[in-house]
C-alpha cells in the first residue's frame, strides 16, 4: 500500500517524501525550480482558478471549499494518473505552497486519494 503525504513546498525535501508531485496550479514564490526537487508538477490537479479565488485560504469557507473541491476532483481526468503513480510508488508526497497548513486543497486532494485506493 502507498503512503501519501503532503508537505509544502518551503520544507526540505527528505528521502521518505518518496514521488514528490507538486498539486499546485501556481508556481511556489521564491522557489527555483531546481531546488524543488520534484518528480513532477500537475497543475491540472489544483483547484480551478474560480474556485481557489473563492476560497482565498478562507478558514470560513474550508467546509464548502472542502464540497466543491471534491466535487471538481470527481469530474477531473488527471485523477486517472495521479491514481497510477501511487500504485506504481511506495510513497508519494503531495507539495503544496498554501501557509495554513490546516485549510489547503492538498489535505482534501489526500484525503479524495486515500478513499479513491480504498475502492
């Protein structure tokens, strides 16, 4: 069984993050791109630009946030191969730049894939 983490983008990578995918649709501020140590970036995976505006990083809204991020995660074909990377890794990291490590899309994303291998 794969193990799927998630940790932002400004914490060192360690050998135990394993894949590391970036789920944001926007590049991290103040990372360079060789120093992210990815093994790959799926933007199309990341909320859509209405709903991350929506959001805001809102603690208010992380309940709806929460519904409709799912309900977008549903209906989004990258779901197909983020699913085939965790079955082909032992461990796959989720990288996310949001500072409320609490309330962010990579926590629902985790969550939705966790559920998603149960099936």
């Amino acid at each position: 069984m794969t193990v799927i983490n998630i940790k932002r983008a400004y914490k060192p990578a360690e050998k135990s993050d394993g894949f590391r995918i970036l789920v944001d649709r926007l590049w991290p501020r103040g990372i360079k791109k060789e120093d992210a140590q990815l093994d790959e970036w799926m933007k199309e995976i990341a909320p859509s630009v209405a709903l991350r505006k929506w959001f805001d990083h809102d603690p208010q809204k992380w309940e709806a946030f929460f519904k409709r991020y799912t309900t977008e995660l549903e209906q989004n074909e990258a779901i197909d191969h983020l699913l085939r990377l965790i079955n082909i890794h032992k461990s796959v990291t989720l990288i996310y730049g949001a500072k409320d490590e609490k309330h962010n899309h990579a926590l629902v994303l985790a969550l939705f894939l966790e559920e998603s291998t149960k099936q």
